[in-house]
C-alpha cells in the first residue's frame, strides 16, 4: 500500500485564483519525495490540502489507503505531521517540553512524557526542556516544531521550506537529521542542495505537474530546472564548470558524497591521461 496517493488534485482560492491543477502523485512508504518550484507554484497549498486544513478540491487524496473527506479528516491528520515554514506558528507552549508534549496530549495518546522526552532527544533539544521557545534561535524553533510533530509518532511527515531562515550551521545540522532520518517525507522547498541531499526523488510543480525524477535525472535535462524557476544544486554548478575547461567529469554529481566520490575518480583519469606513455 502507498503511504500517499493523490489523484487529478485541483484546488482554486475562494477569490477564483488556480492554485493546482491536475496533480497526480504517489510515496511509497519510506520514501522522501522532495516538491520544487518556485514561490506560488502551489507547493504549500499542496501540503495543508493533504493535511486537511483547505477544503473544497477537486480529485483523492488517499493518506495510508484513507481517503481524505470531511468525515475522514481527523483520523487522516493523526497519521501526518506538518511542520510550518515560520515555526512561530506551530510553537507556542509557555517550554520546550510543554510544546513538545501538546500533541500527544491533545491526541490522547499512552505516555505523553515519555513520547515528548524521546522527540526532544532525537532532535538534541531535550536541554532545552524547560526554556521559553520564543526565546530561542530560529534554528531551535524549528527543531522544536519538529519534536512535537515526532512526539505523536506521525507515518508521514510533511515539511514546509524545513531550511529556509536558517544559518549555514543549523542548515547543515537540520538537512543531516532529515536525511539519516527512516520517515516518509513529502518536502516542499525551492532549496535544491537541500532536496539533492534528503530526497530520493523530487517533482517539480508549477501549479501543473512539470517533470519528475532523481535530482540526477533532473539535472542532466539541460534547461528544465532552470526553466521551472530553480537554480540546480551548487556542486552540479561546480563539477558543470570543471567539464566545461576540459576536465573528464563523466556525470554531474549532485550531493557531498558523489561530489567527493567523483572528483576522486576524475583526479585519476587525468593522472593516467598525462602519464607519458612507456
């Protein structure tokens, strides 16, 4: 069964403007699907309509084989969790472990401090347990966002720009917890050097379904990123202009790992090309 099934999904705003149209998408369970495009391509409005907060659409929305209806909303929202862009909208407990705890509890949910403890280690911010969070960075925030949502042990995760506003350091700490994390994950970010490391597959969407595939897929299609509105990762740029002076990059590598892997095997073949021959 897919964690996550939508079918023909169309949505306009009360004033008539067109948010998405004929969206057709699926995740496997454990899968990380990264959602791309530009500002107004519909991608936040695509994650509230999953979670049931927009209401009339048109087409199915399917979250673990239940499908979305009026009737179904409480119970589908029980098995997601949404994190806000602005953590200033999701964390407002007067501590840390009171925020993180505000889900389970009001969920009803068996061993509420025990959930809360877990979701505040996992995350690293179980020191921060009995600080005020409006007096933490914006880094901590979202840290705490997302131990509340991990305290009433969601199946589907739903992650709106989870990087944006964020240092390079609480960046970088943030894009390794989601990646070595076993969730499903549906990402909606324009941030591509974030989605290259986290997601197995990404879909880029202007309100209109553009193109789907592996960030690698996707960056060897000359124009197509580019034409949605998105700047291709910053190591495809790198490795991009290290072929175009004549080195003999064989792929465009687009996360860290591949980046080191490839210009290992590129230090190489230019040692061998420039061995005098014997």
């Amino acid at each position: 069964m897919r964690a996550l099934e939508i079918k023909s999904l169309t949505f306009s705003y009360d004033d008539g403007t067109l948010a998405l149209k004929d969206l057709s998408l699926s995740v496997d369970q454990g899968e990380k699907v990264a959602i791309v495009g530009p500002n107004g391509a519909g991608k936040s409005t695509l994650l509230h309509l999953i979670a049931g907060f927009r209401t009339p659409f048109q087409g199915d929305v399917l979250v673990d084989g239940l499908r979305l209806e009026l009737s179904t909303a409480d119970d589908v929202r029980k098995r997601l969790g949404l994190l806000f862009q602005d953590p200033d909208d999701q964390v407002f407990m007067p501590t840390v472990e009171e925020d993180v705890a505000f889900g389970p509890r009001n969920l009803k949910l068996d061993d509420v401090e025990g959930r809360a403890m877990k979701a505040m280690r996992s995350t690293g911010t179980d020191r921060l347990a009995k600080r005020r969070p409006h007096r933490l960075s914006y880094g901590m925030k979202k840290r705490v966002a997302i131990a509340g949502i991990l305290a009433m042990d969601p199946e589907i995760l739903l992650l709106d720009e989870p990087t944006s506003g964020l240092d390079p350091k609480s960046r970088a700490e943030l894009i390794s917890f989601l990646k070595g994390m076993k969730r499903t994950m549906l990402i909606a970010t324009h941030d591509l050097d974030a989605a290259a490391e986290i997601a197995d597959r990404l879909v880029i969407l202007n309100i209109s379904p553009v193109a789907e595939g592996t960030m690698k897929e996707l960056v060897s299609k000359k124009g197509l990123l580019e034409g949605a509105g998105l700047e291709i990762p910053q190591i495809a740029k790198l490795f991009e202009s290290i072929r175009d002076i004549g080195y003999s990059v064989e792929w465009v590598p687009v996360t860290l790992d591949q980046a080191a892997a490839e210009f290992q095997r590129t230090v190489e073949r230019e040692r061998r090309r420039d061995r005098p021959n014997r």
